[in-house]
C-alpha cells in the first residue's frame, strides 16, 4: 500500500491560466473523489467516481472544473480560466466501496495559488 | 443530507483525555459514523467508525448512544501530536461524503 499520491503538490499560476492536477489513488480501490479546501475550513466535496465513471458531479465549483478518471485508475482535475478564488489546498481520496461504510484515504493534497 | 455540528475548538494539556461530541440529529438508518484527523498541510487521515455503542481502536474510542443523535470521540491521554483538526462524517446519502467544519484541538504542555 503506498497510499494516494497527488501531483503537484504546489502549483503557483496566473489567472486566467489552465491547470491540471493529477491524483493516483491506493491500487485496489475502487472509488475516487475530489475535495477543495480553503484555510480553516473543512474539505468541500466536489466530485467522485466509481470505476471509470463519475457518479457525481453536480458539486463542481463552476463549468471550469472538470474531472476524469480513464481507465479507472489515475484521475485529472483540470481548472480552466483559473480565478484568485480558486486559491485552495485541492485533495483527492480513495476508498474500496463494499458493505459496510466507506473509510477514505487522502493524499496531500494540491496546494494551488492563483496570482 | 446528515448535517453534524461540533465544537469550533477545545484547549487540553497533555496527559489528559479528550472527548469530543458531534451531534447528528437525522442520522440515517443505514449510516456510520467516521471521525477524521487533519494536521496542517496534510489530507485527513481516518480514525475510528462505528455504528452504535462503542467502538475502540489503538488510538482512540467511540461512544455512540442508542439513539444514535451524537457521537463522542474520546483521545486517551493526549499529546502535543494529537494537537489537530478532529472531523465527524455521517454523511453517505449518494456518496457525497461531506465534513463540516470540525473542531481544532489544541493541546497544550
């Protein structure tokens, strides 16, 4: 188990740039979900997947927010047209989806800087 | 959606034990309750699940009434380490995990 990797871990940029995170989750598990996190709150669901599919998606931030998970493995995170609100710490987890609920595994998130 | 409300923060000294309440007043039937810890910096990292009574692992204990309203994680012994933020989830309608604003214990020499 090597745990959930995320890439970059920083990523400073200008507004209106393009930016893309990655997020390679524990091997066997089967769900992939993306969090934003602003300074003092708590993580903000915004998307996740089972599989290859994206389950849910009706809390992305904006229609600049997109994600994908090709082949069910490693998942892309791409913000467009970047905004200075989109400064936030971006997480990624994983978890096996079985009977009982679900324990997530967080990376370390991707810490994002628009200037 | 389980909306859960906790304390915005708790001081302690080390050596003592910790206990944090979450209320979770339309918990649903077929929901755990999952409690997560956060250092600065880093993705929350799991620490305890039950469903109802009590539940105890190597680091922490959960007591979870039979009405199952409100949960209590309690941190045996806390040190400097355990100074964090501590998250009650019960949220699982539709997989949309949500955290609330969880409570920052700091603990203190």
């Amino acid at each position: 188990d090597t745990g959930v990797s995320q890439d970059p871990r920083h990523k400073i940029t200008k507004r209106g740039q393009n930016v893309t995170f990655r997020c390679d989750p524990i091997s066997e598990h089967n769900r992939l979900y993306w969090y934003r996190q602003t300074l003092g709150q708590g993580p903000e669901f915004l998307t996740y997947f089972q599989n290859e599919a994206q389950l849910e998606k009706s809390r992305l931030l904006s229609d600049r927010f997109s994600a994908e998970r090709p082949k069910g493995s490693f998942s892309t995170l791409e913000i467009q047209r970047t905004e200075q609100g989109d400064s936030a710490m971006y997480l990624c987890a994983s978890s096996l989806a079985g009977p009982v609920n679900e324990k997530l595994f967080f990376g370390s998130g991707t810490q994002l800087s628009v200037l | 959606l389980a909306k859960t409300t906790q304390p915005i923060s708790m001081d302690s000294y080390e050596g003592q034990e910790v206990n944090i309440t979450c209320s979770h007043n339309n918990i649903a039937t077929n929901d755990y309750i999952t409690w997560y810890q956060q250092f600065p910096s880093q993705g929350p990292r799991f620490i305890i699940q039950g469903y109802k009574t009590k539940v105890t692992n190597e680091v922490a204990s959960l007591f979870i009434p039979a009405d199952r309203k409100s949960s209590t994680l309690s941190l045996p012994r806390v040190s400097l380490s355990d100074t964090a933020v501590y998250y009650c989830l019960v949220d699982n309608a539709g997989n949309m995990l949500t955290f609330g604003g969880g409570t920052r214990l700091m603990v203190k020499p």
